[in-house]
C-alpha cells in the first residue's frame, strides 16, 4: 500500500484526494495548508489527518506519494523541498507546472536526480472522446494527420494547456519545431459597463512523421 500526501487544500486538492481515495493500492495518508479554516473543511469532510507545515507533514506520515495541488507560483521551489524528503517516489502537479522554462527545468532536474517520477496534471487525454480519437489516429483510420485545430475557454496559461497538450499527444509527442503566439485585447462594453475581451492564438509545429 503507498501512501499519498496532498499539498493544498483548494477544490483542487479536495478533488485530488477524493480520487486518491478510489484508487486501490493507495491510501490518503494527510493533507496539508496554510490555512486552518481551509485545512479543516477539507480533512473533516475527508477523515484524513492535518497539518500546517509541509516538513512536519512529511515527517509524520512518510508518503511515497505528494500531489502539489498548489498556485503554479512557487511550485519550483516546492518541488525541491518535496524531492528533497527521502521515501518520496512520485510528485504529481497542478497544471501548468511552473511559469517559466526555467522553473520547469528546475524541477525535472531535481525528481531525475532523485529517481522521482514527475507528472503533470493533464486529464484530457483521458477523456473518452480524446482517447478514441487517439486510438483512432494510431491505427491510421483517419488517414494522414496533416493539422490539429483546438479550442478552449479561458486563457492560455490555465485551460489552452490542456489543448496543448492534447493535439501534442494526438500529434504522437513528437518535439516541437517553432511556436507563434499573439494576444489580443478588445474593448467593448457590457450592461452599460466598460469591459475587455482577451484572447490567444497560438501555432506550433511539429515533424513530419516518418515511414
């Protein structure tokens, strides 16, 4: 049986535990937050224990598993106070990861010097629709795949991830040639009230696939 630590208490986190309590093999061994109204709500409702402190958190209950279900600001800086504890075999992170490629490297240096799995939080590709669409791609009944259109609510940096990284998956991983992306900013006026309209567009490119 492995156990599991969440770190952060938000919806998200709440969501995080909840699933780890469905899956066999793991249990929910404690939650942790800086609030205590937030830290309370949360491990009331899910009978697990408590703490304030992520160090006393890892102390105690020696988790092989963390979930930073956390702001991406200062998740750099997480990650290695996490992979720094001894037992811990897998982090799992909030999207988007970090906020620069910098951080982001930063962590996958750490958990691969260490031997930790690092995984991000990215669920489309689990969708049923999504994953009949791959399989549907890798066993070429939908012909060549020449373009991938994808669209999403929200901005770039908190919901177009999870596009990218579906039509990236869909496109077989492959690296990632050059990427163009331009914001746009509309102002317009709702109920008699100024408002602004925001949106990204982005292009990456990929190899052609061989054979």
């Amino acid at each position: 049986m492995l156990k599991a630590a969440v770190i952060g208490c938000g919806p998200r986190g709440i969501e995080h535990a909840r699933a780890i309590t469905a899956v066999d093999g793991i249990e929910l061994a404690a939650m942790v937050d800086p609030s205590a109204d937030t830290l309370r709500q949360a491990t009331h409702s899910l009978g697990v224990p408590g703490y304030l402190n992520i160090e006393e958190l890892l102390e105690r209950t020696r988790p092989e598993i963390a979930v930073l279900a956390t702001q991406a600001r200062g998740r750099a800086d997480l990650t290695e106070r996490v992979a720094a504890f001894p037992g811990i075999r897998a982090i799992v992170t909030e999207k988007p990861m970090a906020l620069t490629m910098a951080e982001a490297e930063r962590m996958l240096a750490v958990c691969e010097d260490r031997g930790i799995l690092l995984t991000v939080s990215h669920q489309s590709r689990f969708c049923s629709g999504v994953s009949a669409m791959k399989a549907a791609i890798d066993a070429g009944e939908l012909g060549t795949l020449e373009f991938l259109r994808g669209s999403c609510y929200g901005n770039l940096l908190r919901q177009g991830i999870h596009v990218l990284d579906t039509m990236r998956w869909l496109a077989g991983g492959r690296d990632i040639l050059w990427v163009m992306s331009q914001g746009v900013t509309t102002r317009i006026s709702s109920g008699g009230m100024p408002a602004a309209m925001r949106g990204t567009g982005t292009i990456f490119r990929t190899p052609p696939r061989c054979g």
